[in-house]
C-alpha cells in the first residue's frame, strides 16, 4: 500500500479501511468521522489521489448525488480517480424479466427466484419499515433459493443475519448504552412529536408522520441507476475516460489491497455496477 496517496471513501458506512480518509452521516466506527455528504465536502480543491463511493449515491435525490459527486471531482488532484459503486438497474431488470419469463412459462421452480428479483427491483424504494419485505424474506429460515440470493447480493445478506443475531443477544440497556445522550434526547423529541401529531390529526397523520420520519433514516433508495445515466451523470460533472468494471478491477493504485469491494476473493455486492472516472 502507498501510505503517501490521500484517498477519501465517502458515505463509507460499515465499509472503511484505515488507510482512506472515511466519512459519513453516521460513524460506525472510531476510524470514521461523523458528517453529513449531502453538504460541501470540507476538504480543500485538488487534494485526494481516489475518492470512493459505494453503494450511497442511490440513497440520494438525483440532485444530492449529483452535487456529492461535483464535490468528488472539486476535492480531486488532476489525473485523480473517481470509482462508484452503485445497484446495477440494468442488470436487475434483467434477471426480473427472465425470471418473469420462466414463471410464465411454467417453471414453477423460477417462482423463487421471480419473487426475489421482484424485490430486489423495487422494494427498497417503497419500504416503510427497517429491512422491509427484503428483509422479511431473508428471515424465512427455509429460503428455497438461498445460492441464487447470495450470487446476488453477497456478503449484504451474511451482514443482515449476523447483525440479527447480535441484536437479539443484546439486552435493551446494552442497546440504550450503546446508544449517546445526542441520540436519546432526538428520540424523546421524536416521542413528543407523535404524541401531539395522533392527538392533533389523528392516526392516519401518524402514520404518515411514522412513514416520513423512516424515509429520511437513509435506508430508502431514492434513485437507480444504470451504466448509461451513472456515466451521463460523471460525465455532465467533468469527469472523462469514464468505465465500467469488475470489482477487481480498478486504476487506483494497489485497490484490491484495501478488500472495499472484494474480500477473502469473494465479491462483497455482486449485484453492483462498478464505474470509474477520471480529473483532467
């Protein structure tokens, strides 16, 4: 690894190496600073080497991606590297139109599959509830198609059932000291709000004050994106020789060394559209 390069892994959620500076809304960690990429980056022009982006700009409204995105490039040296990882739409509707195919022809043995790929095209767009029918699927222990679910979304669906597990061995004061004063007081807040939402307009206004408070968590996909508007969208911002390609391939220097997208030899989202651009 080249210790020299400054390399920024933006919206990094629980997918960080020491070695990059790693940011997002919310720090899972102590190796990530807690900050808000929908705001200008604070980092000054032509500064990193690489930035990455994986699997966040999707949880973005198309102006708030495109913005993260111009900040990339502004805080980029010239000859920098862009690399983003997105849900690949393309490929999704795809596998949701063969399956749909196969249904209709009679392989009951698809129905499976058909029912997965159902999900994986909209559910997380609609979702109202943390995990949403994806994750109601995932916790059906006799998954019939349990090989075709892990070729598509990997080491997300292995993340899902550990954090599971580890949530129910967790007593509540384990969880509330997990938890700062910081979260506790918004929560009390929050508990405020509904009481006087219900009391005020009713039930229906609650839920839907329940519904917009879970749209804004950052779990909601808010748009997708295929190979053709993820490059338009590089493109409108500056970038050029922009790409697709493998997950283990990549310009920045020494990339697989860092394990972001493959670990162990394994894809970590093998349902993603890998692309990279670059600074002139």
């Amino acid at each position: 690894m080249h210790q020299d390069l400054k390399l920024l892994n933006i919206g990094c959620g629980s997918a960080f190496h020491p070695t990059w500076i790693n940011i997002d809304l919310v720090a899972a960690s102590p190796a990530v600073q807690a900050y808000d990429i929908r705001k200008n980056l604070p980092y000054i022009s032509n500064y990193f080497d690489a930035c990455y982006s994986s699997h966040m700009i999707e949880h973005l409204t198309l102006q708030e991606a495109h913005q993260v995105i111009a900040e990339a490039f502004r805080v980029l040296k010239p000859q920098g590297i862009f690399r983003v990882i997105v849900p690949d739409l393309e490929v999704i509707t795809k596998k949701y139109l063969y399956a749909l195919e196969q249904v209709k022809s009679g392989d009951l043995q698809a129905e499976s599959s058909y029912d997965w790929m159902l999900l994986e095209l909209y559910d997380q767009a609609v979702r109202t509830f943390s995990g949403g029918e994806m994750g109601s699927y995932l916790d059906n222990c006799n998954i019939k198609n349990k090989d075709f679910v892990m070729s598509r979304i990997g080491s997300a669906a292995e993340n899902y059932w550990q954090s599971k597990e580890i949530s129910k061995q967790k007593s509540v004061w384990d969880k509330l000291k997990s938890k700062n004063l910081a979260w506790l007081f918004q929560k009390f807040r929050i508990a405020i709000a509904r009481t006087l939402v219900i009391l005020v307009a009713g039930k229906e206004a609650h839920n839907a004050f329940d519904e917009g408070l879970f749209r804004n968590t950052g779990e909601v996909h808010r748009w997708m994106y295929d190979r053709f508007s993820l490059q338009r969208m590089l493109t409108q911002v500056g970038f050029v020789d922009i790409h697709c390609c493998q997950a283990n391939e990549s310009k920045i220097l020494d990339f697989n060394t860092y394990e972001l997208d493959v670990f162990d030899g394994l894809v970590k989202r093998p349902d993603s559209l890998f692309m990279e651009g670059i600074k002139p």
